[in-house]
C-alpha cells in the first residue's frame, strides 16, 4: 500500500471514528437508500447461506438482511471499528438477533474491503449500501467481491453518482483551495469494471434524491456525523469562517422555497458472478473459462 493510500484510509477511519456514536441519528439518506435497495432484493428468489455486507457501518443494512435471511450468516465488515462496535451495544440488534436464533460468537470484522480476509468462493452475496466511494477505485473492490463470491453468486450495490453535492461543488468551484466534494464515478463506468471483474449481466439504475436545509451549517453538520464528503481533500483549511461565508453567499443563491437543496445521484447496481464455462483448445487440454454474458445497462 502506498503513502497516499495509507493516509487517505487512516482519513476514512478518523473521520468515521468522530461519526460513530451519532451516526444513526442523521443517516437518513443511507437508510432510505439501503431500503430502496433492498426492494430490489425482493424481486430476485435468493436463499443465501453467507452474506458479507461491505462497509456495514453501525449496521443498517445487516439488519434489514438478518430479517430477510434468518438462517444465514450476516457478516459485517468495516474499516471503522468504532461504527462496527455500534453493532454490538448492549441492547443493540445483533444481541437480541442471536438470542433469539441461539447464534453465538462475533460476526464483525474490521477490515478493508478492498483487500478482503476471506477465502476464494466462500460467500453466496456481497452487498454494498454507500461505501464504494470510500474506496481507492471501484476495480479494487469488484476484484475481491468477486474473488470470494461463489459462481453464480450475487453483489448488489450502491452508491454515489457525479451529479451528488452539485450545488456544494458548485458553491467551493471558485476558491484556491479543491473543492472538499468526493469525484464520483459515473454509472456505466461503474458497469465496465463490473465486466472487467468477471461479473455477468450487470444491471444498472439511478435515482436523484434532493434533500433540504434550512441553512449551510444544517448540511455540514449531516456531511460531517455521516463521514464527511472526501477522501482525498483534508478537512483543515476549508472551513475557516471566511471560507464558509463566502460558500454559504453562493449557495444562497440556490434557494428554492425557503430551503437550501442537496442533490444525492444514487447510483444502484447489482450482477452475478460469471459461471464458469468450459472450452477444449486444439490439443485436448480442457480450459475453463470465467467469461461474462451480454451486458445489461
């Protein structure tokens, strides 16, 4: 792992550890997309043994899957081990989940999903609800989803789009200093690495949800308890009072009924891992092939 990168997930974690303990109270927009992809789950007939929720958080979406899927093993992996000891409160979900199923032991993992701890084709889905972005490139994490996914096995995904915090990245585009807004990848360049992966008929949708405040610090204050908004841009410098004066003058000027908007681009996408398909080469020797089908956008 190199410097940059080093320092860049040292960020995540440091900024995540500060959200941990007020992360529920403000993650509306995680929850509300984790639901809209869920319902998407709904629709596919899927009896999984083991699924690993990637970049679980305080657990929103583990949660939501312990109930669709009682009898499997929900594992929840995170870089942050103050979100993931949320999980486990007294009192908290995960307790009263394993009292009731008689499960005992951790299903916790703190770790890097772009460098997973777990065997090749040992879990039936991998799920991803907002987290990709945290991540040095989506190549890195498709790898090792699809590394430790069994064959036919699903990923299903979030995440954000380049339209996300427009009116923020418009109101910073004129100061010296980079704009503090995350540069999201754009969907069909999400469904190319897919491919890319070994993943087959990757199906890919977006949403644009506007959430509203009354004022700049109102947004700031969600941004920060939810992580923050890059991974790359130190938050030390840009918000001096001066800076945010200047920002909060141009965001102004986006003011619709009494309120200030925040546009979200969810990107929401899912595949399978590729079958493998077995060829004969001219000598006899049987090949087998992992190979995607005709992709799906």
């Amino acid at each position: 792992m190199s410097e940059p990168e080093r320092l860049r997930k040292r960020r995540v974690q440091r900024n995540f550890a500060r959200a941990a303990a007020h992360y529920e109270s403000v993650a509306v927009l995680s929850r509300e997309v984790a639901a809209r992809m869920l319902e998407r789950l709904a629709l596919m007939q899927l009896t999984p043994q083991r699924v690993l929720d990637l970049g679980s958080g305080t657990g929103i979406a583990a949660r939501a899957l312990a109930e669709r899927y009682p009898a499997a093993d929900i594992l929840s992996l995170d870089l942050s081990l103050p979100m993931l000891q949320q999980q486990t409160l007294p009192g908290g979900w995960r307790r009263a989940w394993r009292s009731l199923s008689g499960r005992s032991g951790r299903n916790s993992i703190c770790a890097d999903f772009e460098r997973l701890p777990f065997r090749l084709s040992s879990v039936d889905m991998v799920i991803a609800n907002l987290a990709l972005h945290w991540g040095e490139a989506p190549a890195a994490a498709f790898g090792e989803a699809a590394r430790v996914l069994r064959a036919g096995g699903l990923f299903m995904f979030t995440t954000f789009g380049p339209d996300t915090l427009k009116e923020l990245a418009q109101a910073t585009a004129r100061e010296s200093t980079p704009t503090p807004v995350h540069s999201f990848i754009d969907m069909h360049d999400l469904g190319d690495a897919l491919i890319a992966a070994g993943f087959a008929d990757p199906v890919m949708e977006m949403e644009k949800l506007t959430l509203t405040y009354e004022n700049l610090e109102a947004l700031w204050r969600d941004l920060q308890g939810t992580g923050g908004i890059s991974t790359h841009a130190p938050s030390a410098g840009l918000r001096t009072p001066r800076w945010q004066e200047r920002v909060a003058q141009r965001y102004e000027r986006l003011r619709q009924n009494g309120r200030l908007p925040a546009t979200f681009e969810v990107v929401f996408g899912h595949a399978w891992k590729a079958e493998p398909r077995a060829t004969q080469s001219a000598d006899g020797v049987a090949v087998i092939r992992f190979e995607p089908r005709t992709r799906k956008m």
